[in-house]
C-alpha cells in the first residue's frame, strides 16, 4: 500500500483535490478515468498528480478507501435509536456505492502492487461497522434469526454487482431484499 509521507498544507489541499476530482471522474467515467482530466479537473499539473500517486493503481486505492471510510464514518454516527431501520439505510447506502464503484474494485483486484483483496477492497473496516449494525438490530429483534453480517454483505454485494451503474435498481432490489430478512 502507498505510503503517505507528512505533506505540507499546500501539498495536502492539492492530494485531496486531486482524490476528490478522481472521485467524481472515477464515478462517471469508471476505473479508466483520464488521468489528465483528474489533474486539470484538480486544478494541478500531471506532474503534480504524479508526485502523490505514482500508479492510476495507488490512485484508484486512495479514491476507494476515502469512499469506504466515509460509508464507515457514517455507520459509526447512527445513534442506535432505530437499528433496524439504521442497518437497512445504511446496507443500502453501501449497496449503492458498491454497485456505482463496481468497476472500480474490480480494477483494484486486477492491479500489480500486490496488495490482498481484503486490503484493496477495505472489507474488514466494513464488516466492522456493519457487525455493529447487525447486533444492535439483532437485539431488539429486528432481524431473522440466524441472519449474519456476513449473509448481509453477500447479499449487498450480489445486488451490487447485479445493478452496476444503475443506483436506482440497487436501491430497489436491496429494499426488495431486506425485505425478506425482517421477521413477519
């Protein structure tokens, strides 16, 4: 995994514009994004994008892992007030991502640095949060049992990959889903 060595303020601002302009092609456009497109949307030269990510590869892992942490952070903020609703909004905003981003994890797995598709596709910082999510609708029984986080994330993934780049049928076919996980 690329390492990020202590920048100065300005050499910080021009990384997060850089992943943020990468965001947002990546999500239009897939993995193949233009790079050059990356920088001018960034508002920097190649030369600068280069200096932050030497490969499209570390590129496309800081792109990721930025969208995964924010799906966790907001995992970590809901209050617990209504976990099953809580677990099902929050399964679907992960379902969403993963099926608008499809091509990007799948352009992760088929890269050179070597990394494991654990570390690529941050899985373990999801199934953390969502084991969070899952008990806290588990104890007030707002899921089958014998529904398991990792029945969760199957179940979220194959909507995601079924509905590639069409967030409106993620969102159906999860709700669709989820569904039949609630007890009757």
């Amino acid at each position: 995994m690329e390492r990020v060595k202590k920048l100065r303020a300005d050499g910080q601002r021009n990384r997060e514009r850089i992943v943020a302009a990468a965001a947002e092609l990546v999500g239009r456009d897939g993995a193949q994004a233009s790079l050059e497109e990356v920088a001018q949307r960034a508002g920097v030269g190649s030369a600068t994008l280069h200096r932050h990510f030497a490969s499209r590869q570390a590129l496309l892992e800081a792109v990721f892992r930025a969208g995964v942490a924010q799906l966790c952070e907001r995992a970590a903020a809901l209050p617990g007030e209504d976990p099953g609703a809580e677990l099902a909004a929050w399964l679907e905003e992960m379902t969403v991502y993963a099926a608008t981003h499809r091509g990007l994890a799948t352009a992760l797995l088929a890269g050179p640095d070597g990394l494991s598709p654990e570390e690529i596709c941050c899985t373990d910082m999801l199934l953390g949060v969502l084991d969070v999510l899952v008990a806290r609708a588990s104890s007030v029984g707002a899921l089958q049992a014998g529904a398991t986080t990792k029945d969760l994330m199957v179940l979220a993934n194959a909507v995601a990959v079924a509905t590639e780049n069409d967030p409106a049928a993620a969102s159906r076919l999860l709700r669709l889903a989820l569904a039949g996980i609630r007890p009757s």
